[in-house]
C-alpha cells in the first residue's frame, strides 16, 4: 500500500509555523520509514519568491519530498456544482461564493489521496473533493479576543473565523499538539470530539552542535531574553508593569530585559517603526515603556533576530523571560534548556503541558497580576542555581527530538486514518 | 364523597399582556400551586377572557398541567383594541424561534435535496421531443401556458397597483415638499416643528401605555362584572395584584398575591418600566382585597407595607413562601449521561449574534462544563455581573467551561458584552426550552449560578439544583437569607455558597474554587435540602387552599 499524502500551507507564514510544517513533513517521511510504509509526500506552499527561497525546503527535497508551489485561485461556486453533483458528494461545498483551489498547474493535489492543511487560517472555504485533515495550533481570540479586534471594524474578522471553523469541522480529522487546544477544537470550534486527535509534541533545535552553558554559569552581565512578538496575547502591558515593579522594589538588581521577537521593534522609540504595522496597541506600549523610567533604563530592544544570533544572545542570557497570556505554548522555553538557561513564564494550560513532557521546571506566574510576575523574578534569582540545575539534560531533550518522535507520529497519524476510516488507494 | 371532593377554587386570569411564557415564574408559581390542589380533587375554575385563553392554556400545557380536568370559564369581555395593540407589539418577535427550530431551513434542504432533481427530470422529459411522446406532452404544455398565462395576469396586475401607487406618493411627497418649504420661510421657527415631532416621540409611548391602561381597566371591569352575574363563583384567587380593577369590581371575596415590586428597589435600573397605570392596579388590588399573600417576609416589610402604607392597614397579610421544589422527573442520572441526553436538544441553542455567528456554535455537551442561569432576563437579574465572573473563569482560570443561560431576551447590557467581549461561543442561550430539557440542563450542569439582585420569594434555582446533586451560588440577598433562616439553618450554614452580588471577581474566584472542588458545598447543601425539602409545593397549595377557604 502507498500513501499519497500532500501537505499544504495555504497562507505565507515562516517562522515558527513553517518550522512546525516542515517537522509535520519530516515526521511523516522518518515515521513511514521507520514502519516500512511506502509514502508519496507533497508538500504545497504558496508560490511566492519574496517569502520563500529554494533553501527553506532543501532537506525535504534530499528525503524525497516533492515540493509543489501553488497559487490560491478562486472558483465560483456554480463551476463547482456540476461536477460535485455528478460525483454524487452530497455533503460537500459548493453552498455560494467562492472557493479556494490550491492551483499547482499539475493536478492541484488531486493526485493524492489525503491532504493534510497547516493550519485552519483558511481565508476562503476548500471545495473538498479529498478527504483531509486540519492542524490546528490554537485558538488565541477564545481568551484574548483583542488579537481579533473587538471593534466594529473587527466584525469580519470573526466573521471568517466562522466561516473557517466550519472547514475545520468538515475535516476528517484535527491534528493538535497539546490538550488545551483540543478541548478548544472541540468546545470552541465545535469540532466532534472523536475527530481530534492530540499528536506528540516535538522539538528541533536550532543547531544541535552549539556547547551547553555550565550549570549555574552566571553572564557577565545578568539580562532576561523576553521572547515576544508584537500581538495582543504576548501581554506586554502586564509584563512591563510587573518587571517596573520589580525594579522599583529592587534597584540595586543589576538585570537588564533584552527583548527579541517579530515586529518587536516597533516598541522601540529609536528604530524607524513600520507605519503598516503601526496601531493603537503598539503606540500603548512604547507609551508604557516611555513612561517607565525603571525599564527606559534597562530595557533594550533588539528586534526578530537571525538564528544564530539568536542562539547567541540565548546562550549569554541569564534567563528566558515569557509572558504571553495564551497559545499552544512556546518552544524558547525549550531551546532555552536546551542551551542550559532556567527560565520564567506565565502560567497556562499549554505551557503547563509542555512543561511536563519536556521536564521543564521554570518559575510560573500569573500572567494577568503584574505583581506575581515581580514575585516570580524575586523567586527566579533566589533558587537560580537550583533552577539551573533542574533543566533536562540534552539526552532527555533529544528523546523529543523530531527525529525521535516520527515513529510515534506516524502510527498516531495512522490511528486517525483508522478511527476515521479514510481509504488510501493501493 | 369525602370533604377534600367538594373543595373548589376559582382562579381569576388576566393581564394587560397575557403571558404565555411557561417558564415566567408567575405562571410556574401558579402551576405549582393548582397541581397539588388537583391531585387532591379540588375543583379548579380558572376565570378568564377570549383574549387570555391562549396564553393561559400555553402556560398550564407547558407546565404540566393536566387540562382534562382543568375548567375554562372564558368570558367575552375582551378588548378588541388590546387584541390589536398586542399584535402590532410582538411583530418581529418570532425572528429567534423560526431560527432555532430549523423548520424552515429543513424545507429548504428538502428542496434542494429532493424537489430539485424531481423538477430537473421533470423538465428534461417535458423537452424530449420524439414522434412517440410529443402527443401526451402537449395537454402538459398547454396546461402550463396557461399557467404562466394566469401568472403573468398577476403580476402584471401587482405591477399596475405598485406603479399607482409610486404616482401616489410621488404626488403627496411633492405638495408635502412645497409645504415644508413654505413653512421654512414662515415666520414660525422651524424649532417648532421639530419639538412638535420629538414631543410626539416622547409622548407616544406614554400615550400608548395609559390607552393601554385605560382599555385594560376597563376590561376588567367589564370581567368582574360577568364574573358578578356567575352566581357558582363568590371568590376569587388573583394569584397577582396587577388587576385592581377587577378587584375593586368583584362583589365576592377576594384572595390577592403581592409578589413583589422590584421597579422600586432599582428605580433607575428599571427607569423605561416604571407604568402607572399598573401601580394603580395594584393599588386598588391592595386596598380592595381581603386577603394578601406575599411569598416574604422581605417584599411585605419592604415593598408592600413602605409602598402602599394606607392600603394594607388593617388588612391580613399572610407569608406562603413558595414550596421547595423535587422535580417529578428525576432520574438521578450521572452528569454525563445528562450531558449525552442533552446532545439531542442542541438545536434548541440560538443565535443570539448573527453579526458574528453564522449560525448558533456547534457544541458536545460531553466536552465540557458548564454554568447554568435559568432565568428570563430583567435588569434586576444581574446576569452581568455572571457574565463577567465567567470571563474571568474561561479567560484567566483556563477553564474548560461554558456558561448556559435560558433567557428568550437577555437585556441589552448582557448583549452588548457578550458581543464586545467576543464570548460568543462560549455563552450560550437556550431559550424556553421545555421542563424536561431544563431538567437535563439542571443535572448536567456543573454549577447553578444566581445572582439576581432581587426576588420575591424562595430561590427556586437553589431548590431545583441541588435536588439533583448540582452545586449552587446564589447572591447574598434578603431573600436569599430569609429562605435558610426561616428554617432555623444559621448564616454560617450557608455562608460558602451565597456571594457579594456587585463583586463580578469574588464571585469568579468563587466560582472556580467549586468548580475545583465542589465536594464540600454539595455535602452542605445536601444536607439542608433534608431540612428545605420537609415543606413542598403541595404544603405551599394547602396553606392557600386554607386561606382561600378563610376569606
């Protein structure tokens, strides 16, 4: 038996979502492998040279993956219906409007028998004529409707969530990662309970031959990396107030706060900020920080970062500072104690979970009570050699490692077939 | 024969609008209290008029009520005027039903599902023109010219009335136009008209309510004196005292319930509801009773008796409070097994928020946990103050949690942060589901919540949970007090389960701490529904059947 599978990233996204697929895409190759299936893999992204470069998909065309660029192309639904109708699909779009089809100028991946769509951020609904699953990493607008807007303005944004969650519904299956997320496929989505499916968890360093920190180790010069972006959910306001109040209490601590992440240099005052990406809440944060003359002092911005020079500052930091007041976790926590660095986040239910697999102990705080996480520091240089020597050892972070984990992904991919009964052609 | 067989009671039904809603407490409150008075032979009567019939059969089947052995007086003194001001009222309100039930969109599926490929063939085999088949076809053909024919004489007799009309209004808009600009040039200010408009908005619905009023009195009147010529009846249980009118007209004995008067616990909360006509009912109810009910000793010492000082002096004022409930229908089923049998009711969730929902959120009540108010929304209800404790349970808690309301029209406050707050997948609305479905909600829920800042009487939520197992929080409220301390049980008997009701944040953590563990309020509240449980409704229906008698 052969299974064609293709897996598609129907918006642009790079970063951690494009590392996540190219994983998913690896994963499936090494976990076939491993059991000896025979697997066809596509992996469809959009074509677009400005966003993506020959480089980004190398290692998956060395381990047999074909790389297919599409573009969306739109379809009516009225040229949809008679070909439905005659497949006798009755439970299938076209209902109006206008569909997504992922135009590779081959066959637009009706050459395989699954699709598997990262993530649910589906602009348009799929006239679905292939069974397929959605790979969802979280819903954030659940608990911080913000990201969403909550103006009149924003109205069309939850609109479309609307409209995508139903394409998640219509799936065969919804892969996610951690348990929060499937009770919000489930509860907030509306996704059947049977159909969503929590894959293992996994990790890719960044480079694995960068040398561990000692133990304990202390830098030079002590700062806190603040991993972040600039959306709504990454709770800087909170943040600030509490390392504010933290300074305030301790002026003698020598700490400074690097901040490092997407658009983050818009909270500078001192870069040239992007007019695009400009807006209220942005402008609200550089007025706290202007306002703060504790952090004016001791924050330092540094922007997104390349890897390396993010592995770099990691490796220097004295600890990893995460704030966010919801998502499916964060993997820097990881890398972090992957490079020997304890680390303080907020308290939720993914990070929790990723703690648990992961062996992390890091400091927690309330993320929505600034004075918890002033707390947290407090407690964070109190026990930081005990912190220190808490984190998981690379060989417990390796058994987490993508490499380590196909097989089980493979056979917990197999499983939702099964459950789901999806026939794959011989 | 025995003597309990000879019993009767005549039950006067009215109202300015008659309610059918079967979950209004009043009409719950009267099924209660006839449903034992029934099982035990008593001969009820219930007293009504043509345009009430409806409601009141509406409310007792959605009750319970076994109408076989009901009797119906009608009446006909109705107002044809009211009749009509209700219609005009409730245009538009069914928009949510029609909704919720699918029927329609049922219809629609079936149509494209089935009458759709039929119609197809249809026309295909009507087009296939062979020397075998064209002879049966033209019947066929003609008869469908001729219905086309028919049609278009049909519209084009709707176009001709829709063109005559345009003309119409195109002919009056043009002197209105010239007169308006006239009258701009006049030497009348242009502010007058403008006040002459606004003062007739404003006045409107004053107009309306005191035509209401005025009509509804005298449609009493004219019902008591009927009632007057019915020599069987020579009292009567008003089981509000919204019907003065009629009171005062009754020549017999009159046994008159005063639930509460919440308007005037939050005049400016309620500032668009405030009615004279209906104070003046209940004024004149007052002063013509013989006998008045209250449910507490809260709405006598600090409505009835601050309220209507002089009306009540001298007057018997009895306390029935309302019976502790033990649903008829408990099965003691596991919360998920509730859960699985609710699953079933789904369709029975509305949306509330098309600018936002598509359609009403898809939901598996085995996935989660969720709150429960069962109450018809009022601006004395509180529910959003429940709404902000439970933002802060799903949003900073992480709780995996829903919260269930079963209002037909939450207040415009609810909507309006729901809608801001972008919860609406996560509050959800069943409106007026029927008993059996509010029982199932009941033992599935994880906690029943009430925080209503005002009531009348005993906190039927409070009853209706933990008969089934499921933890309840109730405002800290007199009348809450009152129900527990009427019964000797101690404030620090029940202080875990009752909160501030202002404070949205204690009650949130409130919340989560049982949601955490709910172990120990249940086993508290266990224990006192030993003591609650000793006077049910038919003990309720008894004391009013004594006092019925007494008058």
């Amino acid at each position: 038996m052969t299974y064609k599978v293709a897996v598609l990233l129907p918006e642009t996204y790079r970063g951690g979502t494009l590392r996540g697929a190219l994983n998913i895409v690896k994963m499936l190759v090494l976990g076939a492998k491993s059991a000896g299936d025979k697997l066809e893999l596509s992996f469809g992204h959009v074509d677009s040279p400005s966003i993506y470069n020959d480089s980004d998909f190398e290692e998956l065309r060395r381990l047999g993956v074909k790389v297919r660029p599409f573009f969306r192309e739109l379809i009516d639904a009225s040229k949809l219906e008679p070909i439905f109708s005659f497949l006798g699909l009755p439970n299938n779009p076209p209902k109006g409007g206008q569909y997504w089809c992922f135009n590779d100028g081959i066959s637009n991946f009706e050459d395989c028998d699954f699709w598997i769509i990262i993530s649910d951020r589906i602009q348009h609904p799929i006239p679905i004529n292939r069974p397929y699953a959605v790979v969802v990493y979280d819903y954030i607008q659940r608990y911080v409707p913000a990201i969403f807007g909550e103006t009149t303005a924003s109205v069309g944004n939850w609109k479309m969530f609307d409209a995508y969650a139903q394409a998640t519904r219509d799936a065969q299956f919804v892969i996610c990662t951690t348990e929060q997320t499937r009770r919000d496929c489930i509860n907030y989505a509306g996704v059947n309970a049977d159909r969503v499916f929590k894959f293992p968890l996994e990790f890719d360093p960044l480079k694995n031959n960068t040398p561990n920190r000692i133990c304990g180790e202390t830098p030079s010069a002590p700062y806190l990396l603040w991993t972040t972006n600039s959306t709504q959910h990454k709770n800087h306001l909170n943040v600030i107030i509490g390392l504010g109040e933290y300074f305030r209490l301790h002026p003698e601590s020598d700490l400074e706060i690097y901040v490092t992440g997407v658009y983050t240099h818009l909270f500078s005052d001192k870069g040239s900020a992007d007019i695009h990406f400009m807006n209220e809440y942005v402008i609200g944060i550089r007025k706290a920080i202007e306002d703060s003359p504790e952090i004016k002092k001791r924050m330092r911005i540094l922007g997104n970062l390349s890897d390396d020079v993010y592995l770099e500052m990691l490796q220097s930091a004295h600890g990893v500072l995460h704030g966010a007041l919801y998502d499916n976790g964060t993997y820097s926590m990881i890398e972090a104690a992957w490079m020997g660095v304890p680390s303080i986040s907020s308290d939720y239910p993914a990070i929790r979970e990723i703690c648990e697999v992961f062996g992390l102990n890091p400091i927690l705080f309330n993320p929505h009570k600034p004075a918890d996480l002033a707390l947290g520091i407090q407690k964070f240089e109190d026990q930081y050699l005990d912190l220190c020597s808490k984190l998981p050892n690379r060989q417990k972070l390796q058994s987490r490692t993508f490499n380590v984990v196909a097989p089980e992904y493979w056979r917990m991919f197999l499983k939702a077939l099964d459950v789901t009964k999806i026939l794959i052609h011989e | 024969m025995s003597n309990v067989d000879l019993k009767k009671m005549d039950i006067a039904y009215l109202g300015r609008v008659p309610i059918a809603h079967k979950s209004e407490g009043l009409n719950v409150l009267l099924c209660d209290t006839i449903r034992p008075l029934m099982s035990q032979g008593v001969d009820i009567s219930i007293h009504t008029t043509y345009r009430h019939v409806s409601a009141i059969r509406q409310a007792l089947e959605g009750n319970g009520i076994d109408m076989k052995n009901l009797k119906i007086d009608i009446y006909r003194v109705e107002s044809i005027l009211l009749i009509l001001m209700g219609i005009f009222d409730s245009r538009g309100s069914k928009k949510n039903d029609l909704k919720k039930n699918g029927f329609l969109s049922s219809i629609g599926q079936w149509m494209l599902g089935v009458a759709r490929p039929l119609i197809l063939d249809f026309l295909n085999w009507l087009l296939d023109f062979t020397h075998l088949n064209i002879a049966y076809k033209i019947p066929v053909f003609l008869v469908l010219i001729f219905i086309a024919l028919f049609m278009a004489i049909i519209l084009i007799a709707v176009a001709l009335i829709f063109i005559v009309s345009l003309l119409v209004y195109k002919f009056f808009r043009f002197f209105l136009n010239r007169i308006i600009f006239y009258l701009k040039r006049s030497p009348i200010s242009r502010d007058f008209f403008l006040k002459l408009v606004h003062a007739y908005r404003k006045k409107r619905e004053i107009f309306q309510q005191s035509l209401g009023g005025y009509l509804y009195a005298q449609e009493q009147i004219r019902f008591a004196k009927s009632v007057n010529g019915n020599n069987a009846v020579k009292k009567l249980f008003f089981f509000t005292a919204f019907e003065g009118h009629a009171v005062e007209k009754f020549k017999g004995s009159s046994l008159v319930v005063f639930p509460d008067i919440v308007t005037s616990l939050f005049p400016l909360r309620f500032i668009n509801s405030h009615n004279a006509a209906l104070l003046k009912e209940m004024r004149l109810a007052i002063k013509n009773a013989d006998t008045i009910v209250c449910y507490s000793e809260f709405v006598r010492d600090r409505q009835l008796r601050l309220i209507f000082p002089n009306e009540v002096l001298g007057k018997t004022v009895e306390i029935i409070p309302q019976g502790y409930f033990l649903s008829q229908s408990l099965s003691q089923i596991s919360k998920y097994e509730a859960s699985e049998q609710l699953n079933h009711y789904r369709s029975a969730i509305a949306n509330f928020f098309p600018e936002l929902l598509i359609a009403a959120p898809i939901v598996d009540f085995t996935q989660f946990s969720y709150i429960l108010y069962p109450t018809i929304d009022r601006p004395h209800k509180n529910t959003l103050t429940l709404v902000r404790a439970f933002s802060k349970v799903l949003r900073h808690k992480y709780k995996n949690i829903k919260l269930i309301l079963t209002t037909p029209n939450p207040t415009a406050d609810v909507k309006k942060f729901i809608l801001d707050n972008r919860l609406h997948y996560d509050i959800l609305f069943m409106p007026s589901v029927p008993i059996k479905v509010l029982d199932l909600l009941f033992e599935g829920a994880a906690l029943m919540v009430h925080p209503s800042l005002a009531e009348g009487g005993d906190i039927f939520n409070f009853s209706r949970a933990a008969a089934v197992g499921t933890p309840a929080l109730m405002a800290d409220i007199p009348v809450v007090c009152e129900m527990f301390e009427r019964k000797g049980i101690s404030k620090d008997q029940y202080r875990n389960w009752i909160f501030d009701p202002i404070d949205a944040n204690a009650l949130a953590e409130c919340i989560d701490e049982i949601l955490i563990n709910p172990s120990p309020v249940l086993a508290s509240q266990k224990s006192i529904v030993q003591i609650l449980s000793q006077y049910g409704f038919s003990d309720m229906a008894n004391q009013y059947m004594k006092l019925y008698e007494s008058i």
